[in-house]
C-alpha cells in the first residue's frame, strides 16, 4: 500500500529550518519520494493533508531501562513475568508521547532482547529497540542486586577480571545483545557505593570494548565520577552515560575521539524535583550534592563541541516514560544552552548514529522508515512544541497514536 503525505511544514532532522508545502510518499514503510509543492498523484492508494502542520522524525531516547517503574522505585527481587509486564507498558508509553526508537542500557533476564526479537515476529505497540541485556558490573558495584522472586539471578553480569568480562560479553553478544552497557563508576541510586567511587578497572573495560567492536557493536559506560570517565575513555568506549564530573580535557578527548555523551539530566531533575521524602535519604544526599557541577559540566561539554545525544535513564526515580524525552529536550535548551533545533538533532539524526540505527531512521528521507510526528507548532522555534498531548504518531507509515 502506498500513501503520500502532503501538505506537511517539514523538519527533515538533517537541515537547519522547516520547509513549507512538502509532501512525501510512503510505500511498504518507508519514504519513496520526498519534495515540495504539489505531489504527484498518481498510482497511490491513499492521500493525508496534513494541513500545513510541522512534522518531525520521531524521537529516540538512547538511555531507557523498560523494565523499571519510576513511581514504585522497585528495583530487586522482580520476578520475570513482573519485569515483561512493566516493560510492555513503558514500551506503550514511549510511542504515544512520540519516541519510536530506544536503546535500552540495562535489563533484567535480558527482556529487552526477547522483546526486540519477539516483535520482529509478533505486534507490540511501543518503539524499535537497540538492546543491550544484563549490564557489566563489578561485585559490589553500582548494578549488583538481585532478581527473581527468590534472587536467584543477578541484575548485571558480575565480572572481576578480565577474563571474566571477556566470558560475560561474549555471552551477552551470543543471546544476541546490540550494545555492552560497563559500570564505570558508583552511582546516585546504589546505597553501597560514591559517584566518584571508580569500578570496573580500565583493563577490564579494554575487553568489553575489544569484544564488542570485534563483532561490530558498541560499549555505552555509565561513568559518573571523573576518574572513572577517564579510564573508560581510556578503554575506548563509545558513549559516557552520565559524565557528570566531565572536565574540559575529557571533553576534547571525546571530540576528537568521536564519543558521544548521554547525560541523562532528567534523571537527577526528577529526583530533585518530586523524590523527596520518598526516596532513601542517600539517594536525596548524592543527587543534591552534584546536580548542580553535573549541568555546568554538561553544558561545558556541549558548548565545546561534544556530540550530547538525548537519553533520560526513563525508569529511574520519578523519571516517566511518558514525558521523560521532552523534559529532557527542554532541559538541554533551557540549561545547558542548546537552541531547540540542536535539541531536536540530540533526539534525531545524532542518536541515530549512536545507536546505529541511522541507515535507516533518525531523519525524514527516501529510502528510510516513515517514523514522524505531527504537531500543531514548530518546534525548531520553541522546544515546548514536541510537548503536544495530543500530537500524531507515525511509525514505518502507520498512525499509531
């Protein structure tokens, strides 16, 4: 089935600007053609006026954990059935506030890898998954807790050596992972551990790295702590999660090196904002203490010239799933100094090269898939725009909201 699309003000996610009276067809998912002015109307099987409304490529949030819940904060002792269920309605709540793909930086019974390849065959309403399974952490790291009914499965893969990261990632790439997520450094959410407490060492990271460019996948570490940012860019990974305690050498290094930052800022928003009082009081305490060093960095970073890509650690304390990806596009303009198209390329074509994806998505062009939104303003001029309730889903050509 064909169908063109007209009448559309266009944000392609590639150009600076809007182009006006655009219109493009769609035919087995993806854009055949693309121009301006009046289309062409013949051998077509359907026509949409999208009466000069923006449309947008849809949105990517690089950093998510599908199988957390943001209000119940429960993170141990999930049985597997408990952690598929919360995932397939994270995964809901994605497509309808308009994100169509995600990578996934850590899971439980490596569900967003079951997910993934379960929807290849099957329908399931939510976005197209870059998956990364268990995570990589150190005994006692931030990511050691347990899972299932009776904790009988660890959270992460627990690895302290080299040749146990080397099993372990070799193993997540046989199930089928996409991505090696590494704990770099300790974290906000783990009681036994600092953020600038570093974990998995250097050589260790070499191996998760070495294995996983070997078959052509990428490394993300959650890195918070700067030393820790150090020895993971040390070890050649392709993206710090986090990176609050960046500083401006580092930063160049990831210029130069092509390593993209995922920052995640409305992980410690939400928590500051509605955490307190039903948070544990260190959690309160560790967010409190860097939130502030974690956006002068990030906005040090970008004003330098790092590539900052939009991921929001959705499933984190009070961080939805639902508005979790335009909170976090606003917070890139109104704090870290972004202009909102720059937000919109964090969210489009710039998370698309991250997560490998952009081949095929992350702009609006012939020969990709057909994921885009439609909103009532634009939001190159005014990033609260992407906000829009009531907002229009596409995904490969299909309205899904």
């Amino acid at each position: 089935m064909s169908t063109i699309f007209y009448n559309a003000t266009l944000f392609n996610g590639k150009d600076n600007g809007v182009k006006q009276h655009t219109w493009f067809k769609v035919e087995n998912g993806k854009i055949t053609q693309l121009s301006t002015g009046d289309p062409v109307r013949d051998d077509v099987d359907k026509l949409v006026d999208l009466k000069g409304k923006y449309v947008t490529p849809g949105l990517i949030n690089a950093h998510t954990h599908m199988m957390m819940n943001p209000i119940t904060n429960k993170l141990e002792y999930l049985s597997e059935t408990e952690v598929t269920a919360t995932a397939l309605q994270n995964l809901s709540d994605l497509i309808d506030s308009g994100v169509t793909y995600i990578r996934d930086c850590g899971c439980a019974f490596n569900t967003d890898i079951k997910l993934r390849d379960f929807a290849k065959t099957h329908s399931i309403k939510g976005p197209g998954i870059i998956a990364s399974g268990r995570p990589m952490s150190m005994t006692g790291g931030h990511g050691d807790f347990k899972e299932g009914s009776n904790g009988e499965i660890d959270w992460s893969y627990l690895t302290d050596s080299p040749d146990e990261m080397r099993k372990s990632v070799r193993t997540a790439l046989k199930i089928g992972a996409d991505n090696i997520k590494v704990m770099a450094t300790g974290g906000v959410m783990s009681a036994g551990d600092n953020i600038d407490d570093t974990a998995l060492t250097p050589a260790e990271m070499k191996v998760a790295v070495a294995e996983a460019h070997h078959k052509g996948k990428t490394v993300a570490a959650h890195a918070q702590g700067n030393r820790g940012i150090q020895n993971a860019l040390d070890a050649g990974v392709d993206s710090i999660e986090h990176g609050i305690y960046v500083d401006e050498k580092q930063a160049q290094f990831m210029i130069d090196h092509h390593v993209r930052l995922v920052p995640t800022l409305n992980a410690a928003a939400s928590i500051s904002k509605y955490g307190r009082d039903k948070l544990p009081d260190y959690m309160i305490r560790k967010n409190d203490q860097v939130k502030a060093d974690f956006f002068k960095n990030v906005s040090m970073a970008f004003k330098k010239g790092v590539k900052v890509i939009v991921g929001t650690d959705a499933g984190t304390p009070f961080n939805s799933f639902k508005t979790g990806t335009w909170e976090e596009m606003q917070l890139l303009v109104n704090e870290i100094g972004a202009t909102p198209t720059q937000a919109l390329f964090a969210a489009t074509k710039e998370a698309a090269d991250l997560i490998g994806i952009s081949d095929e998505y992350g702009t609006l062009e012939t020969g990709k898939y057909a994921d885009f939104l439609v909103l009532n303003d634009d939001p190159t001029q005014n990033i609260d725009a992407i906000t829009q309730q009531d907002k229009s889903v596409y995904q490969h050509g299909n309205q899904i909201k």
